[in-house]
C-alpha cells in the first residue's frame, strides 16, 4: 500500500505541490485528476524519486520511501509509465521490454506471458523498431515495459493522451484486468474524464499543486469532478 502524507515540493523557489496526502491499495485504482500544470506529473516525480520533496512522508509497503533513489524504489515495485511514453526509438520492441529487467534479479528476467495477452500486437512486432510504431502501438510498449518490472504500485501518466479511441479501450481493459488480480495498486493521473471514471476506485482533483477535492466510488458525481477540474 502506497501512502503519502502531507507533502511539499518545490523546484527552486517555486512550490509545485502543497500539502498533498493520498492512498492506493493493492486492487485499487487511484485517479489523479486536473487541468495541465496543476502538478499530477511532479506528483508521479516524486512518488518515483526523480524530484525530492522538501517534507511529508512517502510510505510504501509500510517502509519510508522518500529518501530511496529512483533505482532503489523500482527495487521496491513501484513502475512509472511516464507521460510521453519515453520509449527508445532505435531499440526494438523486444529490446525496449528487455530494459524494464534493470531492477530485477536474474531469476525473474523475462517478459510476462500478461504483456503479450494484454497488448499482442508488441508480440507480433518483436523485431520492429519502437520509433517505427504507432503511438498508441508506443503507449502499449510503455505500458509492457512497466509490467515487465513485476510491479507492486503501477504509475500512469495519461495513458491515453493523443491516443486513437481503439487502444484507449485496449488500455482500459488492460488497467482492469490488473486491478483485478488484486495485487498491484495502480495511481492513474488523467484529464479524460469519462476514462477515469469508468476505471477509478478513489479520486482527487488536484489545482495549484494541492488535492481540492476527494471522493471514492460509493460518492462518484462525475458532474461534480467536472465542474471542480472546470474551476
């Protein structure tokens, strides 16, 4: 279980998060949602270790977290598929997958029979350049690598920005699927509303680096998370 309690986050002298605390269980779904520039992305850097927080306290596992170096926490389960994908172009897709075995002991390297059921296409296209695919074929490719960590606490960072409508609902039904097996707390930051809602069992809205409003899913009004990311 991911707990993060009361945290602040400054690059230089300006503030990008302020007070910000939320939870995510194992089977769970967390959604982070706001307008661009709000801090969901620096939320993540921190959850990761590539951004310090000035104070809070970041628990993972029940174990503090954030003094660990980025490496340290993927030692520890906790996988980022960052905005923008970050795939390496002139790798192929097997090998692109291959990198997501940095973190973990020899005993465990290899790719996943779940990433090849979630996302076939990547098995279909092995040997094919990541810079050659599509982009939401680039967003599955992310998302594979990730799930080749054997991640405990998976990290999303609008999957499905710039993304066509059928791999949106590929996504979908692959963040499902591991809700379900129960083992992996998920953090979905998102602007498309509709999505989140369909996939989210708790929910924050966040505006000028601070968590404005909370519900879970016995209180969900999709109107009223609307109308809070409006404002």
């Amino acid at each position: 279980m991911l707990e993060v309690d009361n945290i602040n986050l400054f690059y230089g002298a300006a503030q990008a998060l302020r007070g910000v605390s939320l939870t995510a269980q194992p089977g769970k779904v967390t959604c982070v949602l706001g307008r661009n520039g709000v801090g969901k992305t620096s939320l993540l850097r921190a959850l990761v270790g590539q951004q310090a927080i000035a104070d809070g306290a970041i628990t993972f596992d029940g174990k503090d977290v954030a003094s660990l170096r980025p490496h340290e926490r993927a030692r520890r389960g906790i996988s980022l598929v960052p905005q923008g994908r970050e795939i390496f172009p002139l790798l192929t897709v097997e090998e692109n997958l291959r990198t997501g075995f940095a973190p973990l002991p020899r005993r465990d390297r290899s790719i996943p029979d779940d990433v090849f059921s979630l996302f076939p296409v990547l098995q279909s296209m092995l040997g094919r350049r990541g810079g050659d695919l599509s982009g939401g074929q680039q967003q599955q490719l992310a998302i594979g690598r990730a799930l080749v960590m054997r991640p405990k606490l998976l990290l999303l960072d609008e999957p499905t920005e710039g993304i066509q409508p059928s791999i949106i609902k590929d996504i979908g039904r692959a963040i499902s699927y591991l809700r379900n097996l129960g083992s992996i707390a998920i953090v979905l930051v998102e602007q498309y509303l509709d999505f989140a809602c369909e996939l989210g069992d708790d929910f924050i809205v966040m505006d000028r680096g601070a968590v404005k409003f909370a519900c879970d899913r016995s209180t969900l009004d999709p109107a009223e998370i609307g109308r809070q990311m409006a404002l």
